[in-house]
C-alpha cells in the first residue's frame, strides 16, 4: 500500500475514531452520574462462588467480580445475590440444601460487615439501608428448583428474603419448561407451576421469566396479576435461534404487562457467536448427562464428565465483545419497548468472565454510564435504566401482594 500523505493520514486516523465503537472509558460525566444515581444489578451470582471458593467480599476480592470496595467504586447500590441451583442439583434432590447454604453466606457476609452490607426485602427501604455506604443486597433465586413440590416452600423463602424467583434454568423442571431444552415436558407452564404463579403473586415474589421458554414466557405473562420481570435477558433479535434471548414479541408482552426485561453484560448472551456456542453447550451438555445415566443405569461406568468439558473448551475458544454489543442491546430494546421498560442484569460471577471489553466488574458500570451518553441518552433516562425501572415495578408487585 501507497504510504498517504500526512493530511491525508490524519483525516483517515480521524475517520477510524469516529466510526470506532464508544471508548469503555468512562468520563467524569459519567462517574458523576454513578456516584449519584441509584444503580440496581439484579443478577449476581457471588453466593454460589461463595459457597465454592470462599472469599470475604467486604474486602476486595481480585478473583471475584463482585466485592464491597469495587461497588461502591462503580456505584452500585442494590445488587440482587442469585441463589442459583442446578437443573442436576433439582434432580438429585440437593437443591434445597444448596439454597439455603447460599442464603446462610449472604446472611454472613452482612453480619460480618453491618456498616457495608444490609439485606433488601423490600423497595422501601432502600433509602433508610444504604445510608453510610452500604450496598444492599436482595435475594433472587436462579431456578424454582429448590421448592420441590410444596408450595409452602414459596412462604419459607420468602421469609428468607426471597424477592424474585426465575422459574426454571437450564432443564425442564417441575414448574416450567426451560429455554435450553430441545425436547419440552409442559409446552409452557405445569399445573403446579400455575399454582406457583399465583402464590408468588400473593406473597409478592417477582416472577421472573428468564430461562423458560417462549411458552413458559407467555404463559405466565398472561396468569400473573402483577407485571413480570426478566432479571437477566437479551435481546434475541442480535442472537437468533438462542431462545434464552428474548424475541422482540416476547419483549413486548413483558412491557404490556407493565414489566422490565434487564439486559445481560456476559457474552454468551449479547454476542451472536458466544450465544450460539452458549446454546450448543447446554444441548449438548444434557445429552451428555442423559447418555451418562442411561450407562449407569445399565451397569456401566459414568461417562467422564471433566474430559467432555475439557474437549468442549478446546472446540469453543473464548469469545471476545466490546462494550458496544452490550449497548446494542439496551439501544434496541429502549427502541422496541420503551425507556420505562429497560434494566440491568449484568450475571457478574456468573459467566465463567466472559464479559466485554470495559464491563469486567462491579466497579465499571461509569463505563456503561459513558457508552449511554456518548450515544445521547439523557441521564434522565439513564437513571431509569439503572435502576428506577426495576425499583417501580417491584414496588408495584409489592403493592398487589396480599399478605401483611
């Protein structure tokens, strides 16, 4: 190539910036923002790792995503802990015992660190709880697995400070069908999954509808007489065929019932090759454990479950994402279903760290801050994404609840 003349190289430089994605650096504009805005994250899964590899998350916690110095760095005020249990954990009947074991490790975090941490149960108290710093923490709970077949369990955990539950995760369980499944068990919701509904309503547990499928989505849209939540969902128009992404009909019904769809940071569900490899994954990694048993059950070893994990890693490299597949997405769904009807979900500890370029941790939401501005969003309308949205509605599901 020709070398061009130093004008004419400035001006190509000059075009290459301009049409280059928002820079994850964040302004002082933004901090600004951040600092004052109250910032909701209803997806986080520091419990379970928690509970795996334990870490005090009042200090900073390099291997973790989460931890008190690092929030209040980026802002974040409300932060939802996921007590998320496994569709094989619903199987085997360990699920409720892994619940409350995640729930107990919250309860510890903030008995240990009163003035940093406080448990949320309700919308009301945010401004009283966060007084001198702290970040208040609300339970959702990733997968209705841990209630069996009881519905009294809705009142036990709600008790334990429950605020959301997400019907199902990765398997068809005994309350909905799920996303990542080819083969359904319910075509949407099972009976006892409407009774499950119903009494979520009552007690004034938000409905959450990531995870299930379109069915399951419809369905409970339409049982619910409160609004319903999408604590941690996409948009499926950037990632076709991926049914855990919401499709823009899908979006819609939620805003209709009055709800908010909370966009995801990870990759697996902002980027179309990630989202691809996530489907794929959760196919084939339940066939795998479907194969295993069949082997077991006829008296042969288990197949090796670390090796076929080992061979996917290797077929599947990590994906890289810039920051601006992420606000894609909250572009796309401010245009399909309205600026009241947007959030956050980010799944920070969730995603193994495959998360893009400038939204790695707790500590950068500025950075998502500065790629809303620099793409004209009011900060009027960045509060509401933040977290006004999500505090509105679930004041609302309070509101119907009809228990004192």
């Amino acid at each position: 190539m020709t070398p061009a003349p130093p004008l004419a190289a400035l001006a190509f430089a000059l075009s290459l910036v301009l049409a280059a994605p928002v820079s994850a650096q964040a302004t002082d504009a933004a901090r600004a923002l951040a600092a004052d805005a109250l910032i909701v994250d209803t997806h986080i899964d520091a419990p379970g790792v928690l509970v795996s590899s334990w870490a005090d998350l009042g200090e900073a916690a390099p291997d973790r995503e989460f931890d008190y110095p690092r929030a209040r760095e980026g802002g974040l005020d409300v932060a939802f802990m996921s007590i998320y249990t496994s569709a094989r954990q619903d199987e085997s009947g360990a699920a409720w015992q892994a619940a409350n074991i995640q729930i107990d490790a919250i309860e510890a975090l903030v008995a240990r660190h009163p003035d940093r941490f406080a448990i949320l149960t309700s919308p009301g108290d945010v401004e009283r709880l966060r007084a001198g710093g702290r970040v208040l923490l609300p339970l959702g709970m990733e997968n209705g697995g841990p209630i069996g077949e009881d519905l009294a369990q809705l009142k036990f955990f709600h008790e334990r400070g429950v605020r959301y539950i997400t019907l199902a995760h990765s398997g068809n369980n005994r309350i909905a069908d799920s996303s990542y499944t080819v083969e359904k068990r319910w075509n949407g919701l099972s009976p006892f999954g409407r009774e499950v509904i119903a009494e979520m309503n009552r007690l004034g547990i938000m409905v959450d509808v990531s995870h299930v499928s379109d069915d399951a989505l419809r369905q409970a849209v339409e049982l619910s007489r409160v609004p319903v939540i999408a604590s941690h969902s996409a948009l499926r128009h950037f990632t076709p065929d991926f049914e855990r992404n919401l499709s823009d009909e899908l979006a819609k019904l939620i805003a209709a019932k009055g709800g908010v769809v909370q966009i995801p940071f990870g990759t697996a569900f902002v980027n179309p090759q990630a989202a691809a490899n996530t489907r794929d994954w959760f196919r084939e990694s339940l066939a795998f454990d479907r194969r295993s048993a069949e082997r077991v059950a006829a008296g042969d070893p288990a197949l090796d479950r670390k090796a076929f994990e080992a061979q996917w890693a290797l077929d599947h490299p990590k994906v890289e994402a810039p920051i601006s597949d992420v606000l894609d997405q909250i572009d796309y769904a401010v245009k399909l279903i309205g600026i009241e009807h947007v959030g956050i979900g980010s799944d920070f500890d969730g995603v193994d760290g495959e998360l893009p370029e400038g939204l790695r941790t707790v500590a950068d939401f500025p950075n998502f801050i500065a790629g809303l501005q620099a793409r004209g969003h009011s900060d009027e309308d960045i509060r509401k994404i933040l977290g006004g949205n999500l505090m509105r509605v679930w004041a609302k599901i309070e509101a119907g609840a009809e228990v004192p």
